[in-house]
C-alpha cells in the first residue's frame, strides 16, 4: 500500500526544500507578509521574522516562511495557511534564545 521509506524520503525532500535559504528584499518581504496575514497581524509577524532573519538560531523560520509562501504563490493552494507556521516557530525559537 504506502511504503514508508519513499514517505520518509519525500518528507526529508519536502523539509530541504523549505529550508532551502532563500532572501529577498525587506520591500518583496512586507508584501509577502501582507498577502498572507490579516491586517492585525501583518506588524507583528513582520517583526518576527525580520528578528528571525538576523539570528542564526531562527533564520530557519524566515526561510521557511519565504519558500512557503512562493510555493502558495505559484499554485500549491494548500500552503495558504503553513505560511503562518513559521511565524510560531520564529517565536518559540525567539522566547528560547531569550533565555
């Protein structure tokens, strides 16, 4: 039925791609974060991964947030709502650097 080791693969493929490091301007950011987030929440997910963008810790989430939302942009209707995702991690690996 599902073989597992081609899920595993295809799961480690999805993650890579994600992580994938990936920058584009802080203008391209904004709108990006205005795309996806209600307008009580664009401020403060933009802060968040702009903190996230200058830490070596959390750079991952700011990465994570951009290749998810190209991938939303281009057709993956489905990444709509993981964009907000990385905003979480963003702060959880913020509250932890904190620390």
């Amino acid at each position: 039925m599902f073989d597992k080791r081609n899920s595993k693969k295809e799961s480690k493929e999805f993650w890579s791609n994600l992580d994938k490091e990936v920058s584009v301007s802080d203008h391209v950011f904004k709108e990006y974060v205005n795309n996806i987030f209600a307008e009580e929440y664009r401020t403060s997910s933009y802060r968040t991964l702009l903190e996230a963008k200058n830490s070596l810790i959390t750079i991952k989430a700011y990465h994570n947030f951009i290749n998810v939302y190209e991938l939303q942009a281009n057709g993956e209707d489905s990444f709509g709502n993981i964009c907000c995702m990385p905003v979480d991690y963003a702060r959880d690996l913020l509250r932890e650097e904190e620390i």
